[in-house]
C-alpha cells in the first residue's frame, strides 16, 4: 500500500546491473518502485527482497507493451514523481565486415525504446508535484572509441533528444536530468574484453547516481578522472585516434563503453 507522502519512481532496466540496484536502493530508502524490464523472473526475485518494489514486464522496443505498461503503472499510482529511464544494450561493430543490422538493433533500445518511455510517462509525470525525468546515456560519447558507432551514436541521440526536451518541458516545471555513467561492473561491461579504465562497483555506481539526482542536475558525468581522461580527444584528436589505433592492433575488442 502506498504512504501518502511516498515517492513513485518507474526504474527500466530494473532486472540487472544498475537499473536493479538503483531499484533496490531507492526502495530499501523508501521509495515505492515500479521495476520493468523483460525478464519477469529477474523482476520476481528482485521485488521479493523489498515490499516496496512493483515489478512489471514489458519489452521498450515494444509500443503495444509500452502502452500496456502506461496503464498497469497508472493502476498502481495516478502518478509518477521520477522516471530513471536506465534499460539499454551495447552491440559493437566488428570491421572489416560488421553486422550493420546492430546500429538498428542498439537505436531501436537504447534510443527509440527510451522515447516510448517518455511517450508513456509524461501523462503521470504531469500528475506529480515536482516531476523529475532521468534518462541514464553514457560517457562514451565523450570521445571516438573504435567499434563503438552504434552504442555512442545511440547515446548521443538521447542526450541531444533531452537538451531539447529539457527547453519543452521547462514550462511545465518537468526537470529532465541526463547521467553519464563511466565504466560499472555489470553484465553489460562483463562482456568487454578490453581495458576498463576506472571500473566502478555497480552499488557504488548506483548510490552515487541517487544522491546527485537530489539536486536535479542537467546532466552529471561520472567519475570526474574518466571526464577528464576522455577530453584529451578534444584537445589532442590526433594523439587519440593514434592511441585508440594502437588499442585496436593490440587487441581484438577495444575500449568502448
Ligand atoms: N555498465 C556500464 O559501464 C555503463 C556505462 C555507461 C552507461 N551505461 C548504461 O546504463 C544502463 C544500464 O546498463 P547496465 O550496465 O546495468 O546493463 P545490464 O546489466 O545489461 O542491464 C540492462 C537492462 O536493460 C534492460 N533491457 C535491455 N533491453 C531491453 C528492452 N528491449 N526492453 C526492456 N528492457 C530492456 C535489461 O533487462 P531485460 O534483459 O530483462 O529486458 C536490463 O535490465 C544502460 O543504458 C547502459 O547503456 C552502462
């Protein structure tokens, strides 16, 4: 049952890496938190270990479900004080020969699939008192990395896609904060078999992406040491393509997350 001065967030990607412990932590602070992603049994086990979570499945990529999920989300609560829209999936492109169908596959989630989040969840944001939109993009888009085409470009959409929404909603007091993660310990990363400078544990990740989402920043990038590490492309383009080529002689999957 819900408390009446209890935050309503909706966390997607909820069934694993950072969407399930941001999940777990808001609850266990609180919060009541509906869970979605598609793997129902991942959410089960995620909702049984605190009362406050709701889980609810549903593909993004999926208008029809995502319509389905607006109407379960509003049966729970007629509104929804912060979206963290987190789901999203890496596929890298492997030249000489890449598959092209993969720039489709990751914009179809990571891009499109967040715009029918946002489709979905504007009505109960607009029923909340101080709503807050959080869409979680990536640092990658700081800097060129090789095999990375269609996961940076995704990110990059969704950051330019939120700048402007950010101006559209601003007169409906809809704050809209972007977070730049760096590297974090999850199934995502798990599958890289590249160097991940400053690896972050994904508890850790997540607490640090809760407590700054207090002050409702535009947008934060995080850690600070990969920010800065990552705006030598600006400064010096030559010496990081130099550098990213060597990487990419040396091993046969380089940085790009
Ligand atoms: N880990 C990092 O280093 C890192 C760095 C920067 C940004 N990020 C971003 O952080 C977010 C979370 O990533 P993660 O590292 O925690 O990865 P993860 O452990 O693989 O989690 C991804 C989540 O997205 C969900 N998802 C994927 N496709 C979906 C779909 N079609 N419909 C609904 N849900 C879907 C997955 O759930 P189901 O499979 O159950 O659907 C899963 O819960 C992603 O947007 C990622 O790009 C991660």
């Amino acid at each position: 049952m819900q408390t009446s001065n209890q935050k309503v967030i909706w966390v997607t990607g909820a069934s694993s890496g950072l969407g399930r412990s941001i999940a777990l932590q808001l609850a266990n602070r609180g919060a009541l938190v509906i869970a979605s992603a598609r793997n129902r049994q991942a959410l089960d086990e995620l909702a049984a270990q605190n009362a406050n979570i709701r889980a609810l499945a549903c593909d993004i990529t999926d208008a029809a479900e995502c319509a389905a999920l607006g109407a379960q989300i509003a049966a729970i609560s007629p509104h929804i004080d912060q979206a963290i829209l987190n789901a999203g999936n890496c596929e890298y492109l492997d030249f000489p020969d890449p598959d092209w169908a993969a720039v489709r596959r990751v914009m179809e989630v990571n891009f499109f699939g967040t715009v029918n989040c946002v489709e979905l969840v504007l009505p109960l944001l607009r029923a909340a008192r101080r709503p807050h939109l959080v869409v979680i993009a990536s640092q990658a888009t700081a800097a060129p990395f090789p095999r990375a085409e269609a996961y940076g470009a995704s990110k990059a959409a969704l950051q330019y896609f939120c700048a402007c929404l950010r101006l559209d909603l601003a007169c409906e007091k809809i704050d809209v904060s972007v977070v730049n993660p760096g590297f974090v310990d999850t199934p995502l990363t798990r599958k890289n078999d590249f160097e991940m400078p400053f690896l972050m544990d994904v508890e850790q990740a997540a607490s640090r992406v809760i407590g700054k989402l207090a002050s409702r920043p535009r947008r934060y990038s995080f850690p600070m040491r990969l920010s800065l590490l990552l705006g030598l492309s600006k400064l010096a383009p030559g010496l990081w393509q130099k550098a990213m080529t060597a990487s990419k002689k040396s091993s046969t999957t380089p940085p790009g997350t």
